[in-house]
C-alpha cells in the first residue's frame, strides 16, 4: 500500500511587535506611539551619530565634537542630554581640576550599534542614488 502524498505548508514567521502593534489598531490609538517615540529620538539629525561615534570608546565631549563635523556645541549638549534622559548614554564627571566630563553608552545604548552601522552604512551607499532621484524630481517638477 502506498503511503499517502503530505503536503508540507511553508512555515509563516511570527508576526513581529511592530507586526501586533498596529493589528486591529483603531485610528488614533495608542498603537504606534513607541515607535514615534523613540523614532523621534534615535531619528533626529545628530543622536545616530554621536551612538554610532561612542560604539568603541567613551569620549570626552570636545573629543566627542572633533569626531561629529558639522555639529555645534550647543546642538551636542542637547543631543547627549537627550540620549542621556533616554537611558541611552552615560555622563560621568571626574573630580579634577578642570573637571573632566566622558560620555558612553549604556548596556541599552550599546543594543543600537548594529541598526545605527546598518543604517549609517545604507545612507553612505544610497545617498547618491537619492540625490539623482531629488534631482530628476525637481527637474520634472519645475514651474
């Protein structure tokens, strides 16, 4: 007797967090509010920067300043009080004279390194591509 044809279905993945936040999230619910969050945090001009900057060392702040070009020290201030509030970086201060001020991640801060390289490195490679695709668009979009 011949044994009867199985059939084997492809195994779905999980549905990811971000997969159950937004299932049956009504409009203007809560769901979703996280992401925002933190994406308003992680996302601005200059954090993904300095956490990508601090992933091997912590940094004094004009060492951390000479590494970021572009930022401003009042810019730096904000973005690593921020980062700070977030849980995301440490600031330790040194009793000397002057006093000496370092900044690194925290054990959290450090679970951003890959996605912070991995976007970093998506922008470096894709922004050319970005940049002509601005450029066919505005020329396309001329009035």
């Amino acid at each position: 007797m011949a044994k009867p044809l199985t059939v084997e279905r492809p195994v779905e993945p999980a549905p990811t967090d971000y997969e159950r936040s937004c299932a049956g999230a009504p409009p203007g619910g809560e769901h979703g509010r996280a992401i925002r969050d933190v994406l308003d945090r992680v996302g601005d001009k200059w954090s993904l920067l300095v956490i990508g900057t601090l992933r091997e060392e912590r940094l004094r702040f004009t060492e951390l300043q000479r590494h970021i070009p572009g930022i401003s020290q009042r810019m730096l201030t904000l973005t690593l009080r921020q980062l700070e509030r977030d849980g995301l970086v440490t600031r330790t201060v040194h009793a000397e004279v002057p006093p000496r001020v370092e900044y690194e991640l925290t054990e959290l801060g450090g679970t951003l390194i890959d996605m912070a390289m991995a976007l970093a490195d998506w922008a470096i490679t894709n922004h050319p591509r970005i940049e002509d695709s601005r450029a066919a668009y505005d020329a396309a979009h001329q009035r």
